[in-house]
C-alpha cells in the first residue's frame, strides 16, 4: 500500500515539474466568499424571516415558538396529528427533556441501538449545531445529533434549535464548526437542507425518496 | 461570403461607406485558414493563415472588420495561438488588436448605433457562438437592429444555442449538425418572425439550407444587408 | 481511420439525433433546468466572482496535490480510517475485494460514485459472488436495466415514468402505476431494508478536505448518508483530483456544485465523514476506508496546458448546456464521462487515437466553457486535443486535402478561374446526383440544401465597382 502511495505521490511530482515536497499554500482569504454568495441581512430579525422564507420553497415545516415550554406542546400536538406511536431521540438536553413530555415510548440512541429499532420509529428528534438563514439549512453532527442515522432513518426529523443557534450564512456556519470542534471533529458533520427528494424521474420532485420525507424545526 | 454571399460583403461596405469611412479589400485574401486550424492540422492551416497575416499587418489600414464571427474570433484569437512561438507571434497579436467583427465594429469602436437603415419586417436573430463566446458580440447587434426603421426584433428561445454548422464538423457528423439545426430552425419559426438575421454567414448558410429542405417561407439574412437596407 | 468506437459513436450518435421523441424529453428537462439554474445564478452576488474563486482554490490544489494529498490522509489515518492508493482501475478493484474478503462481507449497499463506474466495480464485485444494490434512485433503475448511468447526475433522465414502471412492475412485482411519487415509494420500501441489514456500505465523494482530512459527499436523496450510518464497514472511493484545500472553501463549492449541476441553492443533503465511529460516538461504521484512486489523473496532470481540467467537480453543467450532448445524449459517448468534460478528458483517460473522436464530435460553440462553475476552458482543450491527435497521426488523405486546400487558398486568381465551372456544375449536374450515393457533397445534401455560387463573386462586384468609381 505504502509502495502504490509513494508512486502515485512521485508521478504527480513529476507532473508537477517538481523534485521536492511543497511546503507552502496559498492561503486564500475566505472573507471573499460571503460577498460573492446570495446576500443575507445584517441581524436575526432578517436572517428569521430568509430562514422562514427558504423553509417554506424547501417544503420544511419551520416554528419560531417562545419558549422551550411552547416547543413542547408544539410536538404534543404533531405527536397527535401525526399519530406517532414510536420516537427516538437522543442525549440529556432539551431534546429528552421535551420527548420525555410525551409519554410515547423512546428509543435513545446514545451508547448504541439496533438499526431495525430505529428503523420502527415514527419520527426521530434531534438538536442541532446551527440554522443557516442563507440556505434554509440545518446542520447537525454525529455529536450534536444523536449520530449518523437518527436525524436520516426515521420518517420525520424533528430538529429543536435555539435562537442563538441561527447564523447568517455558509462562511458562518463553517467557521462555527472550526470554533466548536477544531481539535476534536466529530466523525460526521452534515448539512440538512429540506426533506429527503429526488428528482430521478422526470425530474419530477418527489419527497421522502430514502430519508425523511417530513422535516420539522422547532426554534425557541 | 466571397462565393455564395457577395451581396453581404457589398453591404459591409455600403454601410462603412455611409458612415463616411474609406474601405479597403484584399483581392488575394481568401480564407483565414480555420478549417484546417479547427481540425487539427495546423501546420497546414499556417500554409493559410501566414499570408493572410502577413498581407494585413503590412496594409496600413486603421481597422480590420469581418463580417464573421468565425472568421473574425481566428483572427483575434486563435491567431495567437496558432503562431505562437514563431516569426509571425507578434504580428498575429498586432493584427489580432486591429481587428474587429462588423457590429462590433460599428457599436464598440465607432460608438454607431443607427446607420440610418430602414427595413420593416419581423426579425429575430441568431447568435453565432464564435462571435458570443470568442468575441463577445451580444448586445452590438441588437442595438443596431433597434435602430433600423420599422424592424421589430423578436427573441428567439436559445438564441445562444449552436446552429451546428461548426466547420468540417458539419461534414464530419451530418446527422448531429442536423438534428442541432433542427432545433435552431424550429426556435425561429415559434417567434413567427420572417427573417432570421445572424452575424456569420456560415450560421445562415447551415440554417437556411435546412428552412430549403423543409421548404419553410422564413428567410436568413445577414446583419449586414439589413443594415444596408434603406 | 475509424475505430470501432468512432464507428460505433457515429451510428448510436445518428440513431439518437434522429429520435425526435428522446429530442423533446432530453431537451424539455434541460430548458426546465436552466430556468432553475438561472434564478440561482442571479440570486448570487457575483456568480462570476464565485467562479474565480473557486478556480484559483482548486488550482491551488491542482498545483500542490502531492502535499495536499498527503495531508488528507494523515488526517484521515489519524482517526482510525484505512487510506489505500490506486495506481490504476485494477488496483482498486482489488482493493475493494481484499477488504470485502476480510470482512466476509455479505450484503453491500452502494451509493452514487462516477469513478466507481469508471474502474467497472459492480461488474468486478457481481463477478467475484457479491451482490451490490444502488441505492440512489436513478441509479437503481438503471441497474436494473442493466444499463449504464445516461448522465453523471440524472442517471436515468432518459425514462419515462411509464418506462420505470413498467420495469418496477416485471423486476419488482410492483402494481404498475403512473404516479412517481407512487414509484418512488416502491423502491424506498424495497431500499430501506437493504439499508438495515447490509454488512458494506460503498460510496463515492464529491471533495475530499485536506485541512481537516474529511470526504464530503453530495445528494438530495439521503441514501447515501444512509449507506454512511447504518453499515459496519464503509468504502469510499474517489479520485485524487477531488481534492479542496480548507473546510471553509465547501461554503462555496457547495452551493456552487448545486446551483450548475442541478439549479438548486444548495442540494438536500451535504455530509463531512472524517473516520469511522470515533470514542463516544453512538453509530457510524466500525471500519472506514478511503481509496484514493489515480487512473490516468497523473497522465492529465502532467499535461500542462489541460491540467485545469482536474480542477472539475463532476457538476454536469457543461453536459445540460451541450447541444451535441443534448442530441445525442449520454449512452451514445459510450463511456463514463460524457458531454464536454468526457470529450475532453476521455482522450486521455483511454487513449488519444481511439477517443479522439468525442473531441472532434463539437462544433466548439463553448457553451460548456461558459458554464463551467471552476472555468475549464473545456472548448479550447477539444482543439488541442485535435491538434495532438493529427500531429502523432494525421489521417493521411485529409492532411493532404487541406494542403490541397491550402495551395488553393493562396491563389485566388486561380480559383476565380475555376469558380464558372463550379457554377456550370452546380447548375446542370448536381440536381442528378444530389443527396445520393454518387454526390460528392451528400454528407451535407442528405438533410440540407446547398447555396448556390452566386453568378458574380464578391471580388468581381468589388472590381466593378472600383471601374464605376474611376470612371466617375
């Protein structure tokens, strides 16, 4: 194995036109990004209101509520909509606090969980790292979100954010994780945009292709 | 244009004339050597292009204007690359700097917009790629066309998209130049124009053979005979 | 002259451009493409800004990937992943057999990846006992037609949904239905227990991360992250050139890599794996492998005027824009790269004489060029690709034409001499032979009408005109 990288590496050194390790990069400044990419307000105000408008075109089903309290009876009455019977969720925060409320039967994926358990489950809670006004999106990792597979298996992913937790744009959300994680990265870090679609056939939009087809985010 | 479409280049000059310029015509010119350039050969194509550039950087002439964006994008551009580290590089960037395609010419460097043509029909007009994406020409035609009395100018869907003449490549793959043109005639014919005008002949030469075959009443016309029209 | 393959382009390329209704649904998609693509262009502050930066961060690449490389996968290693190399396609299958060996592996789920289709892996997997399902939609049809992917992101953009249900209804057993949502529905029950119970999950990339030795992997589906979570081992597989330097440069390749390829503002699901389950960790694969794959990318490096062609990310934009693409469709390349990025780098990838035909297939429009989101400067490497291939082996009687040509050309009182007969012949004999066997010129006459030689040329009006002016 070794033998092949050590080729591959000459090959492309000679490709290069060079016989010595680079040791410099070019380091390019990332301010530059956020002027070229759509334009986002200067406070929450503007990024709520982007963030409500991105959700409604994405199809997510986006809640600004006052309080964890409010967040609560929010997922009650999903919960009896919905007709949910089964949850997984994760962690000792707000998410177990508020699915706890619920009285439904739990399935907590932290320390482990079988994947045809998980698969049972009508809908899978989570937090978040952040919202990102810019894109509608939310990102999550396999730290903040209970791993890899709750906030993906479940047909509905329910994501309970905080105020704080919204960001303006891409640049901001990246450089989020930089802070958060640097020295420790989880082994997944994901950016949710909408519902699971596909445009396959005809590219016709379909949602609920193989992740969930219902995406809910409740913010406090 | 030279044996098929006279009356283009007549017209080039009569508007050039018009507008109070002295033109000048290089008899021994005959072809800017693309074909062979486009096909690979390009030392054949120098056999072509080396006494065209060495006849038009030694004429003294303030501008170069083609009526082609073809022809006009070998000149300013590929020019360079096709002399590259030889005698003629900087002649070929020199001849390359004085010359100009028609609109752009007359939009661009004389800063004209209405030639003082007249010619009431319905038009849309046709982008050649060379002279959109080589040369830049978008909007120098159009807002000649603006000008001219009684036109209306309608626009085409795809009015960007390649007519597929594309040199040999029409020769070379007749069922996909076909099919593109195909395409491009059908695009005109839902505008419901009379004319379809483009900027290069070879454009109109594809376009038209195939609005013969089909037998269809739209006529192509080049820009310039529009705007010679008075 | 024409190889097989060239022969075999030319007949499946004239039997497609011919297919006027494969025409209306390629090209309908497409328009409808480009009206999405569009709004998010203009919702960009500075698309074109956007695109210098994300050519000079991928040049950056391009030009120090050895070390960038290498810091890819120390960190990657650093978390327990498996980093393997492959010179060449079967290097990698192998590669993939050792592990699946190792691991006794029993069912695979896949999602999408280009250069798995490049090195052939299902056929080599399939061969040696294993059974692969494609978990992304389009390529799941596919495979069941055994068929190849039509477009890098759209595999099966050519169905229709009679034509997938039809198939779901004899391959699956399925109700035959008109509704995609209905259909899509049958494969997601089929898929999602494929999902539980496989042992190997595959996948492909989109960028790999040096900064933080990450893969990033792009889809609106979810498969693939599910082939990601639930799998004890996963396998990726990408080629080197795939490349960004920082984290931070996917706040623009994202949203870049969305808005061409599909004209969405970002595509629904973004993922960075960096390992396998780390400590703490609740779920993901016990075992990650990463294979870095070569496969002639070192060949496209070493040519200095193509090398910016590494720089691209599979996107698809050049193809929706391609006209020839957009006659003639993706089976007809008949390899795994299509559209203008395939004519251009395929030559290379698989041999200059036999492939040099996709680059001559172009009426150099550069559309492709325009829409390229990292500016490959796709149309010119046609040319140059076309200049290489005459220059290592000229076709003998068309270099000798264009000499003829060329000697011509130079003598224009030669060919005013010769222009009466042209006239005369037009006139009175090429009505009998046009668009037939014995026309000279069929390959124009068979679908068009030839102009005609004007009774005077140009030179001759000019002169005449000069002789009125004189005589004034």
């Amino acid at each position: 194995m070794n033998a092949e990288k050590q080729k591959i590496l000459r090959r492309i050194r000679e490709a290069l036109g060079v016989h010595t390790v680079h040791t410099v990069h070019k380091v390019h400044p990332q301010g530059d990004i956020a002027s070229w990419l759509p334009k986002v307000g200067p406070a929450f105000e503007a990024w709520a209101e982007l963030f409500a408008k991105n959700s409604v075109q994405l199809k997510t089903s986006f809640h600004l509520v006052e309080s964890e309290a409010a967040a609560a009876r929010l997922l009650a009455e999903t919960a009896r909509a919905e007709g949910w019977q089964r949850l997984a969720a994760h962690g000792n925060g707000p998410a177990r606090a508020i699915v706890t409320t619920l009285g439904l039967p739990s399935l907590w994926t932290d320390g482990g969980y079988d994947a045809r358990e998980l698969e049972r489950c009508d809908a899978g809670i989570t937090e978040c790292d952040a919202l990102v006004a810019q894109t509608g999106s939310v990102l999550v990792t396999s730290k903040s979100a209970g791993g890899r597979a709750l906030s993906v298996l479940p047909p509905h992913h329910v994501v309970l954010a905080r105020r704080e937790q919204l960001v303006a744009d891409l640049p901001a959300a990246f450089a989020l994780l930089e802070r958060k994680y640097r020295d420790a990265y989880p082994s997944f870090i994901g950016f949710i945009t909408g519902p699971s679609r596909t445009g396959d056939i005809e590219r016709i939009l379909v949602l609920g292709a193989h992740g969930p087809k219902k995406l809910t985010i409740v913010c406090w | 244009m030279n044996t098929c479409y006279p009356e283009a280049g007549m017209s080039m000059v009569k508007v050039l004339e018009r507008l109070g310029h002295a033109v000048q015509f290089h008899e021994d010119i005959f072809c800017c050597g693309q074909p062979a350039f486009n096909a690979g050969y390009w030392d054949e194509a120098r056999m072509v292009a080396g006494p065209v550039l060495e006849t038009l950087a030694g004429d003294g002439a303030d501008a170069i204007v083609i009526g082609s964006g073809s022809c006009g994008a070998m000149l300013k551009v590929f020019y360079r690359d096709l002399f590259a580290k030889t005698a003629l590089e900087g002649k070929a960037a020199a001849v390359g700097e004085r010359t100009w395609e028609f609109s752009d010419f007359l939009v661009t460097k004389l800063g004209v917009t209405d030639v003082g043509a007249h010619f009431p029909a319905r038009v849309t007009f046709h982008d050649g790629c060379h002279g959109l994406r080589e040369l830049k020409v978008k909007q120098q035609p159009r807002r000649l066309l603006e000008h001219v009395r009684g036109l209306e100018l309608i626009e085409m869907r795809e009015a960007e998209t390649c007519c597929g003449f594309g040199g040999t490549f029409s020769a070379k793959f007749p069922a996909i130049s076909t099919a593109m043109g195909e395409v491009k005639c059908a695009s005109a014919a839902d505008t419901s124009a009379e004319y379809i005008v483009s900027n290069d002949s070879s454009c109109l030469m594809q376009i038209q053979g195939l609005l013969d075959r089909q037998k269809k009443p739209i006529k192509t016309m080049h820009l310039a005979e529009v705007l010679a029209r008075q | 002259m024409a190889t097989e393959f060239s022969q075999k382009f030319k007949a499946d390329a004239k039997r497609v451009a011919g297919d006027l209704r494969h025409r209306e649904l390629i090209q309908g998609a497409l328009r409808k493409y480009e009206v999405v693509r569009d709004s998010c262009k203009e919702a960009f502050q500075d698309w074109q800004g956007a695109r210098e930066g994300a050519a000079e961060r991928k040049s950056d690449a391009i030009d120090h990937l050895d070390t960038y490389l290498e810091e890819f996968a120390s960190k990657l290693e650093a978390r327990g992943t498996k980093v393997h190399w492959a010179g060449t396609g079967p290097d990698a299958r192998q590669i993939f057999l050792d592990i699946l060996k190792e691991k006794g592996a029993r069912s695979i789920i896949k999602s999408k990846a280009m250069t798995a289709e490049e090195i052939h892996l299902n056929e080599a997997l399939e061969k040696a006992g294993y059974s692969v399902v494609e978990s992304d939609l389009g390529e799941y049809i596919v495979q069941l037609r055994h068929e190849t992917p039509y477009h890098i992101v759209f595999p099966a953009m050519h169905l229709t949904r009679g034509e997938i249900s039809s198939l779901f209804a004899e391959k699956l057993g399925s109700a035959p239905t008109d509704n995609p949502e209905d259909l899509t529905m049958i494969a997601r029950a089929v898929l999602r227990e494929k999902y539980v119970t496989a042992d190997v999950g595959i996948t492909g990339a989109n960028f790999a991360v040096a900064e933080t030795g990450m893969v990033s992997i792009t889809e609106n589906e979810g498969n693939a992250r599910l082939t990601a979570a639930l799998p004890r081992t996963m396998i990726t597989l990408l080629g080197i050139e795939k490349i960004v330097p920082k984290l931070g440069d996917l706040a623009l390749f994202l949203p870049m890599l969305a808005t061409a390829g599909a004209g969405q503002a970002l595509t629904g699901y973004n993922s960075m794996y960096g390992g396998p389950r780390q400590p703490g960790e609740c779920d993901g694969p016990e075992e990650f492998h990463v294979i870095l794959l070569d496969n002639g990318r070192t060949a496209l490096l070493a040519d200095a005027e193509q090398r910016d062609t590494l720089r691209c990310i599979r996107c698809g934009a050049c193809l929706n824009v391609c006209p020839i693409y957009r006659n003639v469709g993706g089976h007809a390349y008949g390899t795994t790269y299509s559209g203008p990025i395939g004519s251009v780098i395929t030559p290379h990838l698989r041999g200059l004489q036999d492939w040099k035909h996709l680059s001559q297939a172009s009426s150099l429009c550069g559309a492709c060029s325009e829409a390229c989101p990292v500016k490959i400067d796709l149309h010119h490497h046609l040319l140059q690709n076309r200049r290489n291939a005459m220059a290592s082996k000229p076709v003998r009687w068309e270099k000798l034409a264009f000499r003829a040509f060329g000697w011509l050309a130079v003598r224009p009182r030669l060919l005013e001499a010769l222009m009466p007969f042209g006239r005369f012949g037009q006139k009175w004999f090429h009505w009998i032979v046009k668009g037939g066997r014995l026309d000279p010129v069929r390959v124009w006459t068979e679908t068009r009408e030839l102009p005609a030689f004007a009774p005077s040329s140009f030179t001759q009006l000019w002169r005449a005109k000069k002789r009125a002016e004189a005589a004034r």
